[in-house]
C-alpha cells in the first residue's frame, strides 16, 4: 500500500505511521517538517503548510490512501482534495465524536445519531465549533470522493505520545497515591479509545478499500470515571481514596469531566468499528504504558494541573 499521511508526527498520526510501517506500506508524510524530525527516518517527507494553503510539494506523486489527520476546518480539506485529484485511490478523514448532536440522546447511538449543524467559516477552533467544523469538512470529502471516501470518528484518544491531557492527568495524579479530589460525578460515563487501536483500525480500513463511517470508540466495555481512575491507580500500584467536590469547584475545564446534560455523548457504539478490525486493549494496559512514557519524558507541567496544595483545599471543603 502506498499510504499519503497528512501529519504524521504527533500522537495519532504518529501511531498510524508506526501501525502502516508494520504492515509494510510505503509511508509518504506530509506536514511543516517543524516537529519530530527525528521521527521515521528513511521516509518521503514533503513539506508543506496547511494555514497557508501551501501544497507545492503535492503536486506529483500517486497514493493507494491518504489519511487527513490534520484537517480541522473546511479550507484545509477543500485545498488537500484539490492538490490531490484523483492522484489518491482513498481519501480517509479522521473526524471526531464531537460532530453529533451531544444533548437529548439516548446511550449507545451507531453512526446514523444525528450531527450537529456544519459550520464552514468558523474564525477559531472552540468547543462550541470543533465538531461543527469536522462535519462540514466530512461533507466535503464525501461530496468529492463518495464511494472511496471513508470517516472515522473517534471519541477522547489516549495512549503514549498523547499532546493533550486526558488519561495522561489521572494517570500521573494516581501515581501520587492518597486522596483524590474528583471535581464530578464517578458515575460519570467515559469513553477512551487507544490511540494504537484507532490506528489499527485506520491502516485495515484502508488496506481493505473500505467505504463508510466508523465511530473509534473505547474501551471495549462501558466505563464510569471513577473505574477509569481506579484503573490509573492500580497500573501504578497505589492506593487513593476518592472524594467528589462540586463539579463546579475548579472553574476551568478539568480533564475527562463532562455536564451531566451531556454524558449520553460519551457512551457510543463502536459494534462497526470491531467488525471492521478495530482491536480492545485493555484499558490498564494503555494506563500503564502511558506512566511509563510520561515518567520517561520528565513529566513537563500539563495544561490543566490541579497543584496539591489547591486539591487539600477541595477535599477539606468537601469534608466540612
């Protein structure tokens, strides 16, 4: 297979680089050549800059697949197609959950669930139009390419390499042992998908030539937010104790908790996903490997870190 990778050198698009080097394809990437250069040596790199249009460096060449791991608005995606032509066999488009419509629905919903309304002429990426943005640029590579277009969306993606905070918070905040302030409910719904399985699920999808949009959903069975800290705890081998605070008690946003009024969106079914060849690794094993990276790295401050002296705080409120 010859595989075109827009991106390919953070966290996702790393690990489906890896997963389609594994299967022996040959890897073209396609990214500013700013961030892991060291990585993957030996490969075709063509550089380029998606925010400023530039695609100069595609203007030859022919692929089996291109995987878009790094088109967020309608404007990078309409320019890759134009680039591209027909010079691609498979144009494979990384979405996102956050496309459906997150209030009002029931649990489990396939990938016929209702999306939320495209929005094309967002003027920055935010919650409110992250997944508005991805749904239009979904309509655009099924509009172009049809029957060799294929979607994927996955929910919150974890696993080594990971550029965001998520699992890697809870991970490390465990590994410290003692009393856990959890700014939420522990019934909370929480879905993880491992970054190597949504990339297993990628490189099969391409290497089968199949159309059709897939939710990348995990782990294999439902999990609550406090089973997914206790998971972190024992990949550490520590003991904490859990206490929930005000949801509201810490004002920005806090990793992995979501408003009640929007849990359904966090329980998904990924049933098509499996049958296409997506694996389940075992939600302790992608805790684990994440302490192992992250101590490996040097544990450098994460965006949103609640310090130790201001989670006392939460708990002894809480207590009183």
């Amino acid at each position: 297979m010859r595989i075109l990778v827009l991106g390919g050198t953070s966290f996702v698009g790393r690990a489906i680089v890896e997963d389609a080097l594994n299967q022996g394809a040959d890897v073209t990437l396609f990214n500013r050549g700013k961030t892991g250069t060291d990585l993957f040596p030996g490969l075709e790199w063509r550089i380029g800059d998606r925010d400023s249009g530039d695609y100069t460096s595609l203007r030859d060449g022919e692929w089996d697949a291109v995987v878009d791991v790094s088109g967020y608005v309608p404007r990078h995606v309409g320019q890759s197609m134009d680039a591209l032509g027909d010079r691609v066999g498979r144009y494979l488009f990384i979405s996102t959950n956050a496309v459906y419509v997150r209030e009002g629905q029931e649990p489990g919903l396939d990938e016929s669930a209702p999306r939320r309304a495209p929005i094309r002429d967002a003027v920055e990426l935010t919650e409110e139009t992250y997944g508005p943005s991805k749904a239009a640029c979904e309509d655009d590579v099924m509009a172009r390419y049809g029957d060799r277009a294929t979607i994927v969306r996955p929910c919150k993606v974890a696993g080594p390499y990971d550029n965001q905070n998520g699992l890697t918070y809870w991970v490390r905040r465990t590994a410290r042992g003692g009393r856990v302030a959890l700014p939420g409910y522990p019934e909370q719904p929480v879905q993880l998908v491992d970054s190597r399985d949504l990339a297993r699920l990628v490189v099969q999808l391409i290497a089968d030539d199949r159309p059709g949009t897939f939710n990348a959903m995990g782990p294999a069975e439902p999990t609550t937010l406090a089973e997914l800290i206790q998971i972190c705890a024992r990949a550490a081998t520590t003991e904490i104790e859990l206490v929930p605070v005000r949801p509201d008690a810490v004002a920005s946003f806090f990793p992995l908790v979501r408003p009640r009024a929007i849990w359904s969106a966090f329980y998904r079914s990924s049933a098509l996903a499996r049958s296409a060849g997506m694996p389940a690794t075992p939600l302790a094993k992608t805790a684990a490997d994440v302490l192992v990276w992250d101590r490996e790295r040097g544990q450098p401050p994460l965006e949103v870190e609640l310090s130790a002296e201001d989670e006392a705080r939460l708990i002894a409120e809480h207590r009183a």
